[in-house]
C-alpha cells in the first residue's frame, strides 16, 4: 500500500513530515483505487484550507471521510446526550489501551459521522490474517466497554450500544460455531446455514444438528459474552478515574489522537487481566 501511495501523490505536493509508511498502515482492506481516491481526498481538503501542501491532518480526515463518511458538525446534541457519548467511547477507549491483545487505539471522537455519534479507532500495527483466541476475547471485552462505561457513570443504559452488541455477538457466535474456540463444543464446525440468491432468508436456512446442540450453542455464545461484560466491568471500576479523565478530556476536545490517550493514561503497562 505504501509504494501505491507513493505512485499516486507523485505529483501531489506532500509536506516534509508526511509518512506515507504510517497513512500504508492505517489503511487495512484498501484497494488501490481506494487509495488514489484518498489522496486526492486529502489534496482537496488542503485546497479548502487554502494550503500550498498536504499535511497528516488532511490525511487523516479524508480517511476518516472514507470510512465513517462525512462529519456532520451541524447535528445538534445535547449537553447530556454529549456526555454519555464521551463516557461511552471512553471505555472503548480505556480497554483498548489496558488489555493485551487489542490493537493500538489510533483515535477517538464525539464529533458525529456518517451514522455514528462517536467513533474509537484502533490501528494495527500490520496487516493480520490469523487471530488467536486471546484476541476476540479482549476485543469482545472492548466492544462492550462503551456500555459498561455508560452503566457505572450514569446508572442505565442507552440505545448507543446497539452496534457493540451486535458485533459482540457475531463475533461470539463464530467462536462457538466455526473457530472451534469454545471448550464445550470442541473443534466442532456447525455453521450449516446458508442463503440463497432467489430464496429469502428464513426459508433457506436449516440445520443438520440436533435441538440438544442448538441449546448448547446458544448457551455458549451467552457465556463467552457474559465474561467478555464482566471483565469490562471489573477493569473499568478499577480504572474509573482514568475513564472519568478521558472523558474529561474528549468533552473538552472532541478528537483524541494516540499520543493525547497515552498521555492520560500515562502509557500504563499492558497486561493480561483476569477473566474471572
């Protein structure tokens, strides 16, 4: 991705500090028109900005442009409702940067876009292709965070966690069903449903296991996020004045990069933490 980044900005003025390494990282999936389609992204929104280059900045929005869609700054919110913004991606924000397997948090924001009303991006740091099990544990951990934050600030939930959960799911059934990851089914594949073009969804899905399997599925897919929701809420209330700080900050600010979080969270040491 970097030597077809380098290809298309040839003959966009780039500035000195610009690290066409780092954009090739933050850029995951993405084809090669996807990537001419940034950079003359990016170049445009220098020329609003009356620069005579591109900086990072123009870079950054005009991914985030891509990938969220536009920001909608005119979107009225409320004080409140920006608030339980800010604390939700907040604990998306605090586990990503305490547990061990998450990816890099590159990001965060309250400033709506496209259909969400705050984004927490992580970054990897390359390209991955196999992920072990530790790492949907911690990212179902993360997923949850947001709802787990809102909880414990506010004493209810909100209809704002609804992606997480959705995420959180699927990504717990296919560690019951296709990734052999639950120690009760063992490596054991049942995912048997399949769809059709010219058929509708209901009547072309079936199974070819017993009802006692589908019991134990559903039972292990309730499990693994139980534990996912319970270890969120055990680092969160440990860590609850570095969430009230992040918070804080991102009411204040509204974008908080990589270096603004380690900064708040002093670059705190990453370790395993219990799932019990």
């Amino acid at each position: 991705r970097e030597e077809i980044l380098k290809v298309h900005s040839k003959n966009t003025p780039l500035a000195k500090k610009i690290k066409l390494s780092y954009i090739a990282r933050g850029t995951p999936g993405f084809t090669g028109a996807d990537l001419e389609n940034l950079v003359n992204e990016a170049a445009l929104l220098a020329a609003r900005k009356n620069r005579k280059v591109v900086e990072m900045e123009d870079f950054e929005s005009a991914k985030d442009k891509i990938l969220m869609g536009p920001e909608r700054r005119s979107m009225i919110i409320n004080d409140k409702e920006k608030e339980i913004i800010a604390f939700h991606e907040s604990g998306h924000t605090l586990l990503g940067a305490l547990l061990k397997h998450t990816d890099p948090i590159h990001k965060v924001t309250i400033i709506p876009r496209g259909m969400a009303l705050g984004v927490t991006q992580s970054l990897p740091i390359d390209d991955k292709h196999n992920y072990i099990k530790e790492y949907w544990e911690d990212m179902l951990c993360m997923l949850l965070g947001g709802r787990v934050a809102e909880e414990l600030r506010f004493k209810t939930i909100s209809t704002g966690a609804k992606n997480d959960i959705e995420k959180a799911t699927h990504i717990a059934q296919k560690m019951v069903r296709e990734w052999g990851m639950s120690e009760r089914m063992g490596t054991i594949s049942v995912a048997t449903e399949k769809e059709h073009v010219f058929l509708g969804r209901e009547i072309s899905q079936h199974r070819d296991y017993s009802e006692k399997t589908a019991v134990m599925i559903d039972e292990e897919v309730r499990k693994i996020v139980e534990v996912a929701l319970s270890r969120a809420k055990k680092i969160i209330k440990q860590n609850i004045g570095l969430l009230n700080k992040l918070a804080k900050s991102l009411l204040e600010k509204e974008i908080l990069s990589t270096e603004d979080i380690n900064r708040i969270v002093k670059k705190k040491k990453k370790k395993v933490i219990s799932k019990k």
